[in-house]
C-alpha cells in the first residue's frame, strides 16, 4: 500500500498524537518537537495498531527514565479517555512549566532569600534575644560592618550583607566544585606509556623509541550528595547553606540534594534551575506539608531505601548539614548512618553549633552519629565552609 | 509483513520468553532502527535480551561490558603496538624513506577493531549490546552519542570509516547513575520489570523441561513472595533458575518437606549477608507455605 494515502487516512491521528505530546511537556516530560515529528513519520509509514499497542509503542518511544514511565499510562488515560482532567492539578509541583509562580510557602520564607527580604530582618533579630550565645546582641547592633569570611553567618542580620554572604557561599562552592573537577594533570611521571605517540615519534629516528611519552588516568570528580536539615533550628543558617548547596550542585557534575525537616525531599533538579527565583518557588511548593522537629533517623532511612543504590558509587562524599538536634529515635539514626555508611565512601558532618565557643555534642543525636562521621566540623562561617574541601579532594 | 511482526515467536524458538512490553519494544527497534535503553533492576533478565535478540535473527552478537574507566582505545580501536614496532625494524636497513613506512604501519593490517568498530564494520547487521551502560564515564557516552548518530568512525591516521550495516544496538543500565538526556532522547526506552508469575513459570519451563509441573509452580510461588520480602538485593531469573536446578538436584520433590534443606538452599538466592539472615528458617517456611 502506498505511503501517501496512509499520511490521508492517520492525519487527524496524527494531530492528536502531537496534542498528547504537548501534554507530557505540560506534565514535565522532556519531549521535543523531534519525538512528534517522529512519531508522525512512524505512524505515517506504518498500519495502523489496535489501541493498547498503540499505547505501548508510544510509550516506548515517548519516555526516557522510570519516572516517566510509570507515569506513563496515567497520562495517556487522562489524555485520550478523559481528555484533559488530569492536566489541571497533577505534577505542578514539579514542573518548570508552572505559570503563575505561588508565593514562598511560610515555613521558607524563613530559609529562602526573598527580594523583600528586609521584612525578614527584623524577626531574626528579635529572635537573637533568646539565644545561647551571649554576644549575639552587640553584634546585630554592628550591622553596618562588611562581611568578613570569619562572621558566623548568625549574625548577618543585615538584608544587603545577607546578600553578600549569598553571593559569597556561591561563588566559593562553585570555586570548590572547579577544583574539584578539573580532570588533567600533566602526564611527564605517568604510570603509563602512551605507545600511540611513542611510536609516532619514534618514526623519525629509524623507530628506536627514545622520547617515551607517558599517560595517566586524570583525577576524577567526587560525588557529592548534601542533605540540608531545614528545620525551624538550623534557620539561621539554612539559607546561606542552600546558596552553598545551589554552588556545588550542578548540572554537568554528579551530585544530589535533598532537603530534610520531618521528610526527606530531593531537591537536585530545582537547586539546579538557573533561574533562582523560579528555584526557590519550585523548592517552596515541594516543602510544602513540613512540619516542625527533625526526624534525621526518618530522612536517611527514606534516602537509604530509595535512593541509595541508584545515586551513590564508589566516590560518593556524604555531606549532612546539620545542628543535630533530632525528635526522632537516636538508635534508629544510628542503625541508618551505618546503612549509608556503606553505600558512600566518606560521611561529612558540618554542624554549625560546633564553631560557638562552649558548644559541645552532646545530644543524644550527635552522640549517636559520631562513629560513623568520617570528618566533623563547624560550619558556621564562610570560611569554615570553604575548609571542607580538602574532605571532597581527597577519598 | 517482515521480520518485526514475527519476533515473537523467534524469541520463543531462542529459549527466551518475552511479555508483550518487550517484544514490541523489540519490534520498534528493528523497524525504526533505533537503540534501545533497558532499565531494570539486576537479574531481570536485560542481557539476556539481547543474546535472544541475536539468536532470533541469527545474527552475531558483539558485546561491550561498560566499567569505570573505559575509553576510546578500549572500545573503538587500538593500533597494533608490537606489530608496528616489528614491522619498523623489519624495514631498517631496506632504504625505505620515513613516510612511506608511516603510512604502511597506520593501515587497516596493523589496526586493532574494538567492539564498537566491529560493529559498524560487518556484512550483516549484528546486534551491539552495550552492557551496563551506567558503569562507564561520561565522557565514554559522549562518544557513543557520536556513533550511535553518525554509524562512522573517524580515526585521524586512517580517515573516516563508515558503517557497512548498521547494528541494532541495546543498551542496559543498572540505574546505580542518572544517563545523560541526550543518550536517553536517542533511545527507546524500556523499563523492564521482574516477571509475573505466568511468564516466570514459561522461562522456568522453557529452560528446565524435565521439571515436574507441581514443583516448578511451587518454585515460582516461593520466589514471587520472596521478592516481596524486605530484601536488599531481590532474587533475579537467574538466581531462579539455579535453585530450581540446585533443588532438582538434591531430589526435593515438595517444598513444603524438608525446611531445613531449603533454608540452606536459599544461598543460590539470596547473595548478601544481611539477606541471608534475614531471610530465617520460619521465613522460609511461611513461604513456602503460601508457595505450595
């Protein structure tokens, strides 16, 4: 049969098959207008199948990870038997596509850098007054003076210093994350022979192979998975962290973010949105539902069980930030860290309650977690965050 | 109508049992002539695919095991080392001026084919299995993007070489890393899922036919449950497949008869420690309990 009367006879196929196609875009799915124009030509080309086959070849040529393929066949329902339903309230937390950007859900606006952040300032400064340290007090009143890399970030009080301290987590995690990934070395002592240009060279002198040209496997990145505690706790200090966080993760590098309070919420893709505004709306709608406490044991058994075996290898680094005051179970904790403990090559601990000077780890929590703590430190300045790197460099 | 409506059934005649989601997977790949992505946990049977694939259309099979560090030299082409530097000291003293022994020692007789130039170099389309895709670097799936678009090999002593068939490639990951987009929107993707019952019975079958019917369903029951359990690493077709041949082969005719003979049988199942303890005597037989 000829080609030209098939293009006839699936013509007003093929214009719903190109709406469906839209529909997964709408609902986050990475389809482009290659796959319709590839999916007209199929059709185009082929005899039309029964309806479930349809569906699974479709299936087949639409997705590209497990997500979308369980998704999948809920999608294709809404779309062809019940056009349309599903489109209005199903994955707009996810989605980049969202069209009317909701406001910071409250919890965060505490955590997030917010344009009108000037409004904020003042509520963290009544809080101070109830804190432990002492010296909390003179400082705020010292706003005015420039941020220093050995402030703790606690005392930021300041909206246009906050922005700075931002500004400055960024830029050094992104500093980190360069050194870190940059792969060739000079080869001169390689522990290989690099025979292909040994012997090129070796041409000219009659192929006696006296320059010997060496090689050697380059560096390699770490893998860097961060879980950020954002509980009401750690507010002071979670918002410079998610800057710190926003520079390590990125997007040609392996690494992951989670977010935890009384869940525990992979974040990898919205920390990673260029956009940051629209990062921090999508970050927003996927706390929503937080509670107060921490359930630290909880988040990590969830990260165990879930994630563990597709995210990590054998460079894995480990990074929890967190104070480590925990409502949850201290033996549980510990039964996850030792869980995690095998599937990451190195656990990183920063807690910032650590750089105050009469701070000891003493809660239960703490306690639990200290066995299996490759390397704990304070984090409570920039300059105590930028001395983690040697941790990441070397595994 | 050509090969692709009767995949199927070749399968079938390869010793494989394929459930519909695969075969028209399958089907797809051969008629549009794009790799195919399979995802799934360890042990779903991934590999085999392509083996049967390859039986199927009676076709060669070329197989590339992705591990951590695997390079262009490793998968595509190496040049003959020892030979080159033989083949300049057989030329010393002959007067031969440099050039000419340049270009004799970078031609196709002195160049080693990897897995990825064989594939694009043989009379009939072979199937390409590219295992474990998500062992290899990043840097290696960049140039599997090249070939896998292109079918053409360019290497700089040589010049372009281009495919002379075009391999139906399958690609299996593991998922312990994300894939690249731009790998995935090349492919078709399939996520294969551990068997059901029905067709889990059919591969047992298929592949132990002296199997007494009774025990064989037995067999399958007790794995089906046992894949529910808490485990952490679930039991795959193979492993199936050798605890039917270890339980054939210590004459257990019921499962539900010797429990402490199938606790010690469950290392052909189970592979890790915490598994192994996990899964108890009374674990067991709860299982085979509801199995039988």
């Amino acid at each position: 049969m000829a080609a030209g009367t098939d293009r006839a006879t699936n013509a007003p196929l093929t214009d719903r098959i190109i709406g469906f196609v839209d529909h997964l875009r709408a609902n986050g799915f990475t389809v482009g207008t290659q796959e319709s124009g590839r999916i007209a030509a199929y059709l185009a080309e082929h005899p039309l199948p029964q309806l479930p086959r349809i569906r699974l070849e479709l299936k087949i040529l639409l997705t590209g990870n497990r997500d979308e393929w369980l998704r999948f066949d809920e999608l294709f329902e809404a779309y062809f038997v019940a056009s349309g339903r599903e489109r209005t309230h199903i994955r707009r937390t996810t989605s980049p596509h969202v069209k009317n950007p909701l406001r910071h859900a409250p919890v965060w606006r505490e955590h997030l850098a917010d344009t009108n952040a000037g409004s904020d300032a003042p509520q963290i400064e009544s809080d101070h007054a109830g804190d432990v340290s002492g010296e909390a007090t003179g400082r705020l009143i010292a706003a005015k003076q420039s941020v220093d890399r050995k402030t703790d970030l606690k005392h930021i009080v300041d909206p246009d210093e906050m922005r700075a301290a931002e500004d400055l987590a960024l830029r050094l995690a992104k500093a980190m994350r360069y050194r870190l990934s940059r792969r060739h070395r000079a080869a001169r002592h390689g522990r290989r022979i690099d025979l292909r240009r040994t012997i090129r060279r070796a041409l000219p002198r009659g192929g006696e192979p006296i320059e010997l040209f060496r090689r050697t496997t380059p560096d390699r990145p770490v893998h860097i998975i961060v879980f950020l505690d954002v509980s009401g706790s750690m507010k002071h200090y979670s918002r410079f962290f998610l800057q710190f966080v926003k520079g390590l993760v990125c997007s040609w590098m392996q690494s992951d973010a989670f977010v935890f309070h009384t869940r525990l919420i992979r974040v990898t893709d919205a920390v990673r949105d260029r956009n940051s505004a629209r990062a921090m709306t999508r970050l927003a709608l996927m706390a929503e539902g937080f509670g107060g406490g921490t359930k630290l044991g909880e988040s990590i058994a969830t990260f165990n069980r879930t994630y563990a075996r597709r995210l990590t290898n054998s460079r894995t680094v480990a990074i929890i930030l967190s104070d480590g005051y925990d409502t949850g179970s201290a033996d549980e904790l510990a039964a996850e860290l030792a869980r995690l403990k095998r599937h990451v090559r190195r656990l990183v601990w920063l807690n910032p309650l650590l750089g105050w000077q009469s701070y000891e780890p003493v809660t239960a929590a703490m306690q639990a977690a200290r066995p299996y703590i490759d390397h704990f430190a304070a984090a409570n300045s920039l300059e105590s965050l930028a001395a983690i790197e040697p941790q990441l460099a070397q595994l | 109508m050509t090969i692709q409506d009767d995949i199927g059934p070749k399968l079938l005649a390869a010793g494989y049992v394929a459930d519909d989601t695969l075969a028209t997977a399958l089907q797809l790949t051969l008629s549009l002539r794009r790799p195919l992505l399979l995802e799934g946990e360890a042990g779903v049977g991934k590999t085999e695919t392509a083996k049967a694939l390859a039986a199927a259309l009676d076709t060669r099979l070329i197989r590339l095991q992705c591990y951590e560090g695997l390079d262009a030299t490793a998968t595509i082409y190496e040049w003959n080392y020892q030979k080159q530097l033989l083949a300049i000291r057989a030329r010393e003293h002959d007067n031969v001026p440099a050039d000419a022994i340049e270009k004799q020692i970078f031609s196709e007789d002195f160049l080693l084919r990897r897995p990825l130039l064989e594939a694009i170099s043989q009379d009939k389309s072979p199937v390409l299995l590219i295992d474990e895709i998500d062992r290899a670097d990043e840097e290696f799936e960049a140039y599997l993007l090249e070939i896998l678009s292109d079918f053409q090999v360019t290497i700089p002593e040589l010049g372009t070489i281009a495919a002379s068939s075009r391999p139906y490639v399958i690609l299996t990951s593991n998922g312990t890393r994300e894939l690249s987009d731009a790998l995935r929107r090349r492919c078709l993707y399939s996520y294969v899922e551990f068997p059901d019952h029905a067709r889990e019975l059919a591969i047992l079958s298929a592949r132990m036919p002296d199997l007494e019917s009774r025990l064989a369903n037995a067999i399958i029951g007790f794995v089906q449950q046992l894949r529910r359990e808490d485990l952490e690493k679930k039991p795959g077709i193979a492993e199936t497949l050798d605890w039917a041949a270890a339980l054939s082969g210590l004459g257990v005719n019921n499962l539900g008869d010797d429990i402490d003979k199938i606790t010690q049988t469950m290392i052909c199942l189970l592979k890790t420690e915490p598994d192994l303890k996990s899964v108890t005597r009374e674990v067991v037989s709860r299982l085979s309990g509801k199995a039988a």
